[in-house]
C-alpha cells in the first residue's frame, strides 16, 4: 500500500478512470509502435481488471474483446469472456465473435512463485499459447504485443515469433516497474508462408544464391539450401522462416 501511494503511475490512472497502472505501458507500447490503428479488432488475453481494455476501446472504432480467467467487471463497448487463453475452445469463440482480428494482445501473467526460474517457464507457457492464438486469428499485417518474464528461454520465443512477424522488438515500458522482470515482445505485420521450420521436403536445386547457397523452390517459396549446386535432389530440413525466404539443411543427398 505504501509503495503505491508513491507510485506516480497508479496516482494517475486512479485520477484518469483506468482500472490499472498497466493502462500507460500500453498507452506507450502502442503510440511508439503503431499497434492499434483507428478501426481495428482487438482481442486483449489476461485482461483483468481492464486497464488495457480502456485503452483499446479509446484508440479503436472496431471491435475490442478481453479474455481472462478471472471476472471482468463490464466495459462499456467491450466485450468480455470468461475463459482460458490456452484453449483452442476460446480461439474457436473469439473466430465467432469476430472474425477478422488485427491485432493481439496478451498481458497475460502467472500466480508468482518467487522462484524467477519457475515463474519463467510459466511466463513463457501463456506467451507461447498467446503466439498460438494469434496465428490462428490475426489477419495478415496484423499485430501481437505479448508480455514475458524474461530468462534464459526468452530468446527462443523471440526466435519463434520472428516465424510469424515480419518486425519484432523486444521493449520495456516506462511504467515497468523496475524491480519487475517484465519485457513486452512486439510483433509487427503477421504473415503466413507456406512452410514452417521443422517441416521436411526432398527438392531440386534450382540455381545458386549471392551467398552461395542453392536455391530450391517449394510452392513457389524461395528456400536456401547451402552446401548444394544446381541439379542436385535433396532431402532438407527447414530450419529458418522468413517474409520472403526460407532456409533448409540438407539431411539426405539422392541421386537423380
Ligand atoms: C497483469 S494482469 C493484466 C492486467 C491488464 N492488462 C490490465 O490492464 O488491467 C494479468 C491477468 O492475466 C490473467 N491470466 C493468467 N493466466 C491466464 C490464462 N491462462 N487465461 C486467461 N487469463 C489469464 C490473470 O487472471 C490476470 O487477470
């Protein structure tokens, strides 16, 4: 109680109607970052009390939808679900009640521990479902914002959600409290391609790249593949997905 008293942020969300302090991280994340544009659909995850919910409805025209597995005490405009965000049950409610969603955010956070390991992993658990909701609900172009503790498994989050957005960046905003592990991941411009890492193909080796590497095509998709020429059929592995490319590793040379 003490602490927040002297908390400049929960002063001024008391005194300007928002349900948290949290409302200015995402005042700012937004503003910095373009996230929510005029007529956009917003599904917000974790979302009680609201604070980002509030934000949402007065930067949008569009729809706004907040999801948390606690009540949220009506909004007006917004509406509201009493649900958890890692069940494919609440992606399939949200496609219905919606359809087209431009942008997902997630401020979702665990019951802390105090073991900064534990509370990780859990962190990472509902960020990793929230970048699961998003691919399955966002339009192209469209944008995630996602909190995560960050630890030594944040990296390869980040990793992942370079798979689905063409921009990502890692931010704190100012109302982070400092001694909070908390780091927003932002994610700009969805897009979807028709391979993901860890899927397999046997391919051809169509020419050569700039770098070197053996360009291979699947579907149309520009996939790198180093250590190969020009009429080589290969077995690979993709191992990186980007907008425009894809890179693959072979795992077994055929002959023709
Ligand atoms: C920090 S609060 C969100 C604050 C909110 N952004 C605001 O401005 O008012 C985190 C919320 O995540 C919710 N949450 C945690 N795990 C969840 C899950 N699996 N599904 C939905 N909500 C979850 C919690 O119930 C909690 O209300």
């Amino acid at each position: 109680m003490v602490k927040r008293k002297y908390d400049p942020y929960y002063k001024q969300a008391k005194k300007e109607g928002y349900r948290s302090r949290a409302a200015y991280k995402l005042m700012e994340i937004s503003e910095r970052f373009y996230i929510i544009e005029e007529d956009d659909n917003v599904v917000d995850l974790g979302a009680a009390p609201g604070g980002w919910l509030q934000v949402a409805r007065e930067f949008t025209t569009g729809r706004v939808v907040g999801i948390d597995i606690s009540p949220i005490e009506p909004i007006e405009g917004v509406l509201t679900l009493r649900a958890d965000l890692r069940e494919s049950s609440t992606v399939s409610k949200v496609q219905e009640l919606m359809g087209e969603v431009d942008v997902v955010l997630c401020d979702a956070a665990p019951n802390l521990s105090g073991a900064w390991s534990y509370d990780h992993a859990r962190s990472i658990e509902l960020a990793e479902s929230a970048l699961m909701f998003a691919c399955e609900t966002l339009s192209i172009g469209g944008n995630f914002v996602c909190k995560v503790f960050q630890g030594d498994m944040l990296d390869e989050f980040i990793k992942k959600a370079r798979e689905h957005f063409r921009i990502v960046r890692v931010f704190t905003p100012k109302a982070s409290r400092k001694e909070s592990a908390e780091v927003y991941v932002v994610g700009k411009d969805y897009f979807r391609s028709p391979i993901n890492v860890g899927d397999m193909f046997t391919v051809e080796i169509l020419g050569m790249g700039k770098e070197g590497d053996g360009i291979a095509k699947v579907e149309d998709f520009v996939v790198f593949v180093p250590d190969t020429s020009p009429g080589d059929r290969v077995r690979i592995k993709i191992k990186k997905v980007a907008p425009s490319y894809a890179k693959g590793e072979i795992t077994k040379k055929r002959n023709m």
